[in-house]
C-alpha cells in the first residue's frame, strides 16, 4: 500500500500528467492530448541531451568497468595489507554525492588551486576544465567513477571469489598462462557479474542527477543538460509538469529496455538467490 | 551467483581432476602476483588520496592561504577557525535533522518489510507473487524520474517542507531492495523448522517473531544499512520536497552552506570533512555491515 502510494501512484500519475500539456501545478490538470510528447520528439534541446546522456552512459561504462574488474579481481586474491588498502578504497562509499560533487566543484574551480595546477597537463591551460563542454562532460565521467568505481570493485571483488581454484589448477596444469587463464576462465565466469554491475552503471548514468545539479549546472549553456537535469530545469525551472512528466516517463521506459534488453542478452535469467554475485 | 552449478562443465573434461593440496614452489607463487592489476591498484588509490587528503589539508588552511594555489603542502598556518565557523554556523542542527530522517526511515522500512516479507515467503500463492513483481518492478523507477509526480502528491496531502516529506518518499523507494533482500534471507531458513514450530501449535505471530526474526539478523542488519544510507546520503527528495531552514538535512545543508560561503573555500572543505565523520566511524565500527548495505544499493 504504502509503497504503491509513493512509487507506483506516482509513475501512473506521471504517466497522466504528461498528457496534460504544459500544466503548472496552478488549478486542476485537464488531459489535452499528446501535445507533450510531440514536443519532445522534436525538442531539438532534448535530443541535445539525449545524445549527452547516451554518451555519459557509454563512456562511463568504458571508464569504470576494465578499471573495476582489474582491482576487484585483484583484491579477490591474498595481498598484503588490503585491510588498509578496502579501507582507503572504500572512503568515497561513505561519502554522499552531494558531498563528492561539492569537493569536486572546489577542487576544480579555477580560482582555488588545484585546478589550474592539473589543468595544464590535460589541456586546459587557464584551468577552467569546467567552462569547456568537453571538460564538463569528461568530469562528470571522472567524478562518476570516483564515487561508485570502489562499488563496482567490490561487485568484481565477490564474483573473483566465487570462481572455484580448481578451475586455475586445471588450467595451469595445462600450461595456460595467466593472460589465457583471464580470458578463458575469469572473464568467461564473470559475465553475470559484468551484467549486474553493467546494469547498475547503465541505469544510474542514464538518470545521473546529483552531480550534474551541483558540479556542472548542466553547463556551461547545455553543455552537460543531462536528460534527468533537463527534466529537473522544465519542471522547477519553468514550471512546466506536464512537459517534465512526458520527459521522465520516457527515460524511465528507456532504461527499464536497456536494462531488460542487457540483462537478457547476456542471458542472465532468473535472479535464484539475492546475494549472487556479492 | 550460482557459479558452482555451472561450473564443472566449463572445466575441461579431459583433464583429470588430481589436485592436492601442497606448497606452491616460489616461482608459482610469484607468477600469481599481477603486477598490471597491482599498479591500476595503486594508482587508483592516489586518484582516491589527493581529493581527501586536499579536502583536509585545505580545511585547516586560512581563506589566503588556500587561494594561494599551494593545496598540496600542509598547511602552514594550520588552524581549527573553518571548522568553527561551520559549527556555528547551524551544522548540529542539520546533523539531527539527518539522524532524525535515518533512523524514521529505517523503522518505517522494517516494520512494513519484514512482515510483508515473511508473508511472501510463507504464502507462496499466486498473489504474494504478483505482490512480490511489483516490488521488483519497483527496482526499474529510478528516484529523480518521478519527482514531479510526487511533488504535486506531497503539496496536496500537506506534508510539504516537513521532515515527513523526505522519510516518506525514500523509506518506499528503500522498500524494493529491502523486500527482495530479506525474501531471499527468509526462503534460506529450512521448512522443517517452519513444521516444528507448527507442530508445537505456535502462531504465525510467534514464528515471525520466535523464529524468522532472529534468524534473519543479517538480512535486517543489511537492509537497515541500506535504508540508512538512501536516508542519509539523498538530495533529491530534500531539495524538492522541504525548503525551509529549519528542514535542511546534511545534504541540502551543505549545498546551502557552500553557496552560502562562496569564495571560503576552506570553510565548505571542513563542512564537507565534518559531514563525513559520521560515516567514516560507521565504518570502522561496522565495515561488514556497512559494505553488505551498500551492496544492497546496487539492487540485488
């Protein structure tokens, strides 16, 4: 009851809303027709933004999966240390994103310091990473990362574990090397733990909001408009419900594909226990 | 997931299964190193390091001294005038507004999942299915997506810019997660259990109670950390359901703070080094706990 009241209420209400027109939470809200969602097929700002979220997406997935894998399966071995090492690894888990975010911003203002001492290795002479539209974006594929690459890690690190070593004795008794043994055993046993964790990185970089609100302000002009921050600017911006409404159900139905789309296509079925993969 | 049922055939068939178990000589047990990975390693965690260790360090740092661009240094004139400024500057109070909002939502969210939960488990009808799908369907609809719906729901049943306005919405958002959790824990406990405590003609009452709840502990410690967590780090739900000051929570706080101070970057430094402190004992209190609820953040 109660969830159905804050969750499901709400997605066929937004559903409902987005057929209202530019409805702005003023008197009563009237169905109008599909004026909303032609709007946003020919928005040309949200293509804009689409495109930017698509890549977001994609190259946030290039960015923390080989990186994850590589430590998380390492860390699934013996090292010496790794108490300390989880320990440091795992500080941006305990921080919020809007923690990240705001360190991030301070980090890299141009004015303070860090900025405009990195900026020129990286091609930003003046250290404004953030005024450029391609620092913008490059930054919130970095800042991504840094918050949930120790999550991903440790994702690789429990389905490292579950691997059984018999699989490596045989193949060593083979005379695999470790190269082959990566490809032919790790990466072949890992897949529903790439799909989970490909899942994960899909579904929250498509409706990435928190670091895009505060570290880039979707600029600089729209730069780095995700399509969620879009949705935020039509809705408390402009006060256009009905338009963010046919915006929001649309991304909630694209990544509800994608991800459905990811999770069969690599065959991951039925969920049989809820700590696989942990 | 699962990997010990499949794995045997992917083994090769013609090789016989004849390990024992012996010392490694040292060459193999150097090859098992990896130095590739061991490096990504380290780097990674001096990408970790120099934002927190800059965080710190610049914290203590007077205003001129950090704008003078020298962040790596220690500080040189190191001193504790930032971190005042932001504890009097209301910190206490956000603190408690958090608290508050945690541990509500964490309390909501178990006393409706896990009787809901046991239900499932217990019921295996048709309809605690269907009960159970559309939780998980719940998993698909990320929290940003639905905000305005929810915005114009939270004005009109007149809880808007009360703390109630935040721990509904996130204690149903928590509510999948927690559901498919602790299902998953109630279904491992064995039926013959169930069947004796049945024969000795106790309750349902008795067996969630008796039975269910303490050998559920680390599902419901999971998902208190989780629900704690959603409760603890959100921003969506405070920035759009509450505006006033006397409703700012750590998150929406901080983000006021750090516009409020402007070019201070010290003092936003320390008021995010502060905000941090809380989980960061957490987690050395509770690291199991606390990794297993993050874990639970990814849905599963």
């Amino acid at each position: 009851m109660f969830f159905g009241l804050f969750a499901v209420v709400p997605m066929a209400y937004s559903l409902f809303l987005s057929f209202c027109g530019n409805w702005g939470g003023i008197g009563s809200a009237h169905v109008v027709g599909a004026v909303d969602w032609q709007r946003l097929y020919q928005d040309s700002t949200i293509r804009q933004a689409t495109r930017l979220t698509v890549e977001l997406t994609v190259l946030s997935w290039l960015f923390q999966t080989p990186i994850a894998m590589l430590i998380g399966v390492w860390a699934a071995g013996r090292q010496r240390n790794r108490a300390v090492l989880s320990a440091i690894f795992f500080i941006p888990l305990v921080l919020s994103s809007t923690a990240i975010s705001l360190l991030f911003k301070a980090l890299l203002d141009p004015n303070f310091g860090l900025a405009s001492s990195i900026g020129p290795w990286i091609g930003f002479s003046n250290g404004n990473i953030l005024g450029s539209p391609n620092g913008a974006l490059a930054m919130l594929v970095f800042v991504g990362g840094w918050q949930f690459m120790p999550f991903h890690t440790l994702i690789y690190q429990g389905g490292a574990r579950q691997i059984p070593k018999t699989l490596y004795q045989a193949a060593e008794i083979d005379g695999a090397g470790r190269i082959a043994q990566f490809f032919h055993i790790t990466l072949p046993q890992l897949r529903h733990t790439i799909t989970t964790s490909s899942v994960l990185i899909v579904v929250g970089s498509l409706t990435s909001f928190e670091t895009v609100f505060l570290l880039t302000g979707g600029g600089p002009g729209s730069a780095s408009t995700t399509l969620s921050f879009a949705m935020y600017q039509n809705a408390f911006q402009d006060f256009n419900y009905g338009y963010a409404s046919a915006l929001g159900t649309a991304l909630v139905a694209v990544s509800t594909l994608l991800s459905v789309l990811l999770v069969r296509l690599t065959g991951f079925g039925t969920m049989r226990s809820t700590r696989e993969g942990m | 997931m699962a990997l010990t049922t499949d794995a045997q055939p992917s083994a090769d068939p013609e090789t016989p299964y004849r390990y024992e178990r012996r010392r490694r000589p040292l060459s193999m047990r150097l090859r098992r190193t990896n130095p590739a990975a061991g490096l990504a390693a380290l780097v990674w965690l001096l990408i970790v390091i120099v934002p927190v260790y800059v965080m710190v360090n610049a914290s203590l740092m007077p205003q001129g001294e950090a704008l003078g661009g020298k962040l790596l240094e220690p500080a040189a004139h190191a001193t504790f005038a930032n971190y005042s400024l932001v504890l009097h500057s209301g910190f206490f109070h956000l603190l408690l507004n958090n608290i508050i909002v945690t541990l509500v939502t964490i309390a909501l969210v178990l006393v409706l999942c896990v009787p809901l939960a046991f239900a499932i488990v217990r019921a295996r009808g048709a309809r605690a299915l269907l009960v159970f799908r559309v939780f998980l369907l719940g998993l698909a609809i990320p929290a940003p997506v639905i905000i305005v719906p929810l915005y114009v729901m939270v004005s009109k049943m007149g809880i808007y810019d009360s703390l109630w306005a935040i721990i509904l919405p996130t204690a149903a958002f928590a509510m999948p997660v927690t559901l498919l959790v602790l299902v998953g824990t109630m279904r491992d406990i064995s039926e013959e259990l169930y069947e004796s405590m049945a024969l000795e003609g106790a309750s349902s009452a008795q067996m969630l109670v008796r039975l269910v709840i303490p050998l559920s502990m680390s599902g419901i410690s999971t998902v208190s950390v989780f629900a704690g967590l959603s409760a603890w780090n959100g921003l969506i739900f405070p920035l759009i359901l509450t505006q006033s000051p006397q409703n700012l929570v750590l998150t929406t706080g901080l983000w006021t703070l750090s516009s409020q101070y402007g070019v201070n970057v010290p003092a936003t430094l320390a008021a995010l080094t502060l905000s941090g402190i809380p989980m960061l004992v957490l987690y050395l209190v509770a690291r199991r706990a606390l990794v297993s609820g993050v874990m639970g953040v990814g849905g599963k």
